[in-house]
C-alpha cells in the first residue's frame, strides 16, 4: 500500500467508489492549500458530483502537497491546479464532491486499479458533469502532450452526460459552444468523432468497429500502453465479449496483453481483421521496447510517418460496414494448438503465390493540407509501378496472353485497391474517367503537381482549378487527332460536367491506397499492392478468415514464417483463390511467429 494512500480499502471496494468532499478556500483565498476528504459510496447511488478530466502539463513529475483527511499528500501540480480551479468556480460556500483519478485511485495498487478502470464509464456517466481542465493558459493552446491528444480523455468525452471546458476566466465553454469555437480546429477536430459516439450511445444505435477504433487511436497518448486497449473496452463489446478486462499485474506485459488480444479476437469471431492492423514497427528504435512482440500482433503502442492506411472500410468507427473483400472470409478462421510456444500462430490457408518482383515503395511527403497529388505527373516512384506492370513475363492471369488492355485495368483498379468512394467494385468506364486521367500526363505540369504546403486552402483550390482547365484543354486537342473525335468529345464532356471536386475524391482515393506501399508482382503474373517492407520471395497467402490476403515471409525453420501485412491482389479479392484448381494441393497449416 502506498504510504501516501492514508485509509484502508476495503475488500469489497470493485463494488464501490471514492469521492473527494472539497472544501472552500478558506476566506476565499483561492491560493490557500486544497483540502479535502475522501469517502466511498456505492457506486449504484452516489451523491451528486463532478468529473474531473484535466491535462498531465509538460512535467507530469511535478507534484504540490494537499491535504486529505487532514495527511499532507503528494498530487500531480496539474490535478491540484484543476481542482483548485473547481472550488475557484463554486458558487456555494459548501463542499463539493468531485471525482478525479489522481485520488480516487489507488495507482500503486494493480488489483484495485484494474477494480476502478473496469467501473470508469459508469463514473463518467453518473457525474453531474466532467470538468475538463486544459491548463493555466487563457489561450488553450494545444501541445503534443496535450488532454486531446490522450487516450483516456476520450474515454472520459464520450461517456460524459455533460462536458464542461473550465478556463482560468472562469469564462467555461460548454461542449456544444465549444464546437463551434477554433480552438476545436487547432484541437484536431475532435468533436465529429466524440459526437458520433456521444449521439450513437444516446440513441442505442451504436455498432463499433472495434478493428478501426484501436487503429485510430494508436496515435494516442498514455501512460502505460496497455490502456489503449483497457481505455477503449467500454466503447468496444467485442472485446469484452471475448474476455478481455483490465489488469495491471506484473504478469500482464504489455506484449501478453497485446497477444491475448489477438488471440481472443481470432477465436471469438472467427474473423482474422485483427491482423489487417499489423504495421511495419521494428526499423524505428525510438519505438517501446517490444522485441518479443510476435510478428502477428499489432503493436498499439507503435505509430510511425509511414503506415499505410488500412486497406479495409474502417473510415466510421461507430459502425461496422461490411468489407468489400472476401478473399477468404467466408471460412472461419480456425487456430491450431501452439506446441510449447505462446509466440506461435497456427491458422489454416492457402498458398497461392509468391512475390518475384517489387516496384519502389511510395512515401509520399505530408504537408499542412494533407492532399493528394493532383496528378502522377513527376512522381517518378509510380511511372515505375507501370514500367514493371507492363515488363515482359510468362504468365499473366489477366488474359490468355499478355494482354495490355487487361494488365491496363488491372493496374487501374489496383491503384484505388478496386474501389473509390462508393461502395462496390468500380465499373471500368467511370474509373477510365478518372484513374487513367490522374495517370495520364496529358497537359499537367510538375508546377502543379501537388498542393504548397506554404498555400492557403483558396490557394490550393485555385491551383487544382488551374490544373483542370489545362487538362481539359489538353485532353480536347489530344482529341480533335482521334479517328473517333466526337466519341472523345462526349468523353470529355463527362468528366468535366463532374468537376474537379470529384475528381479530387478519386485522387484521394489513390493517395490512401498507394502511399507507403509498393506494387508487387507475383510469379504467376498477378499485381497488387503491399507494405512498403515486402521483400522478393515473400509468400501470398489466403488465410482463413481474411478479407484480405496476406505476406508471409519464410523462416529459418521450414513451415514457419513471420507476418509482414495485409496486401491487395487484384484478382483474388472476391474468394477466387479458393475455387483454384490448385487449392487444395496448396491447402496448409502455417506456423506465423
């Protein structure tokens, strides 16, 4: 027990909650110390109370002394400065009950922890308000280290029946007001993603995709990195239902909990998306030490500028939207026994192919806009793609030869992973439209390649607007030289009636599909995309249970291999691997560690 912790919890304490009674500051002094009382009540019917969510402040080693029940007690200097601003703004002279973490917890006691973290949501909901305090600056700037960008306040966010910005002022901004205010730009935007949560648990309509909310809250901050996982259980009941649940205990690695995860999942639902969250992390040692991390578990504690975007639909984490792939997810995935070792991952499949060429990876550069390229005009990395697309080779899956108007398609189709911003498989005619056109190098200019980071958003409008007109401009005297012109002019005609807004949509389109992967080519002939890691001789494999196929690079030790991603075949996405006349010959248990 903390010799810091100055009352005995009793044995029932999962059951209870502890609130702190904070008194005025005596003669109105808001300076004077902090004092308070601690006390439990069931946590089924508390007296009323607020929440208090606040920042960790630059040097979360920083404490101050208050008193509690009359013991001097070391607290964080930001969680004192947020509850002296709550007694600040208390217009009673009586004591106000509050909740907050750095007391209402015992953060040395692991069992008790994991208690309070599994009851958190119901602490959230049944406050009166959260308190959300940012800081001691009246300008709510917002750092890296910042409460918005943290895991465990957005927990708090969304759970809360009323969310209040407090303000040195004491000018608070409530939620909805501060919406609308650009301290919400500068923030990152959060409010859409807190109030599709907020608004979906009101209306009991929410369906969370579990797989698209863990990764897109790896880039958020917290203390231990297991809570990226423990923060998120009230939002996710798939992963409760499979048996997860908070636990601090020594023997609760962060790689254990990582690796239960996986496994849970993979055994609950039969379904490997799971996997479709592995990112290339190992080549970044700035990254947490998680060398006995198995190749097959994602790493939530690991964020780097080149992952690729996931191949799946996981733009909407409220809801769960059916995949658009199918390569094996009509076969449940069936895990196998380890034999002696927990690293192991024995799950069933085919292999089907294996990669004998590899184009050069795309780490397109990100500036303030976060824009795609106009065009592919000057990105060299990409004509390269298309120059091994068209290299000469034995087999070509796409035709009874080699023929270019098939490899064309495919080629198109992979660079948008066979789909765009509807849903459903692209017809060729509307993706000739605007795939071949970003493609083709006819009247853009490398001025207008790409969006200046150092433009303004009507600067950048402007120079897309610029960029179409000369495209179209080209494309009509491109033409007037056709056997067929007034075929090309309806054509044309088309695409310009669209405009550019819509073609913009499609080039982010291939910006997300594209950026940080590399074309591959198999030895059967067969195109796609893969992580930018991929190497020549890594294995195509349909495993079962996957939307997507996925690398398998070999081992030391024959069958055993180590996950490298998802990838994108074209040609294989809808289940046609398993009708191969070669299936069952092909058919094996693979050892993934």
């Amino acid at each position: 027990m903390s010799s810091q912790w100055p009352y005995v919890i009793a044995s029932f304490f999962g059951k209870r909650l502890w609130l702190l009674t904070l008194h005025p500051a005596e003669a109105g002094d808001n300076s004077s110390p902090i004092s308070c009382q601690l006390q439990k009540f069931f946590i089924t019917s508390p007296p009323e109370y607020d929440a208090i969510s606040y920042t960790r402040g630059a040097d979360p080693r920083k404490s101050e002394v208050i008193l509690v029940d009359g013991a001097p007690v070391h607290v964080p200097e930001s969680a004192a400065a947020a509850l002296r601003q709550v007694r600040r703004r208390s217009t009673s002279s009586k004591p106000k009950n509050v909740w907050i973490d750095a007391l209402c917890i015992d953060q040395e006691d692991t069992d008790l922890k994991a208690k309070q973290v599994h009851i958190m949501p119901l602490i959230y909901q049944q406050a009166a308000q959260v308190c959300v305090w940012l800081g001691a600056s009246e300008s709510m700037e917002f750092s890296a280290g910042s409460w918005w960008n943290r895991v465990w306040p957005l927990h708090e966010a969304i759970h809360a029946k009323r969310l209040v910005i407090m303000r040195p002022s004491g000018k608070d901004i409530a939620w909805e007001s501060f919406k609308d205010t650009p301290m919400n730009t500068i923030a990152g935007n959060i409010s859409p993603f807190v109030d599709g949560f907020r608004q979906k648990m009101a209306t009991k309509t929410l369906d969370p995709n579990a797989y698209a909310l863990l990764h897109q809250c790896r880039s958020l901050g917290c203390a231990d990195p297991r809570d990226r996982i423990y923060a998120l259980l009230s939002l996710l009941p798939l992963l409760i239902n499979v048996g997860m649940k908070p636990c601090y205990g020594n023997s609760c690695t962060t790689a254990k909990v990582y690796t239960d995860l996986v496994r849970k999942l993979i055994r609950g639902t039969g379904s490997l998306e799971i996997l479709n969250c592995v990112r290339e992390w190992r080549h970044d040692h700035s990254l947490h030490d998680m060398a006995d991390l198995p190749s097959w578990v994602p790493n939530w504690a690991a964020v780097t500028t080149r992952d690729p975007a996931p191949l799946l639909d996981w733009a909407d984490p409220t809801s769960y939207a059916p995949s658009r792939y199918r390569a094996a997810r009509l076969l449940k995935a069936s895990l196998g026994e380890h034999t002696g070792d927990p690293r192991q991952l024995i799950i069933g499949g085919i292999r089907f192919d294996e990669i004998s060429g590899l184009g050069i990876p795309w780490h397109p550069s990100t500036d303030i806009t976060n824009a795609p390229p106009v065009s592919r005009n000057g990105i060299g990395t990409l004509e390269q793609w298309e120059e091994l697309t068209f290299s000469e080779r034995p087999f070509c899956p796409y035709g009874s030869e080699m023929n270019p108007e098939a490899r064309k398609e495919a080629l198109l189709r992979t660079y948008i992973a066979d789909f765009t911003c509807e849903r459903g498989s692209v017809p060729y005619d509307r993706l000739l439209t605007y795939v071949e056109s970003w493609c083709d190098r006819v009247g853009w200019t490398s001025s207008i390649s790409s969006r200046d980071s150092s433009s303004s958003y009507l600067q950048s409008a402007l120079r897309e607007s610029t960029a179409w007109v000369q495209h179209m401009t080209a494309l009509m005297e491109q033409a007037g030289a056709t056997r067929n012109p007034l075929r090309s002019f309806k054509a044309i005609r088309e695409l310009a009636s669209r405009g550019p807004a819509e073609y913009m949509a499609y080039a982010q389109r291939i910006y997300t599909a594209c950026a940080h992967r590399r074309l591959l080519v198999t030895k059967r002939g067969y195109i796609g995309l893969a992580p930018w890691n991929a190497e020549t001789g890594d294995v195509v494999a349909v495993l079962h249970g996957g939307e997507t196929p996925f690398l398998l690079r070999p081992g030391g030790e024959p069958g055993v291999y180590s996950l490298v991603g998802e990838c994108f075949v074209y040609g294989i996405m809808g289940g046609e691997a398993l009708g191969w006349e070669n299936a069952i010959a092909a058919a094996r248990d693979f050892r993934i560690v």
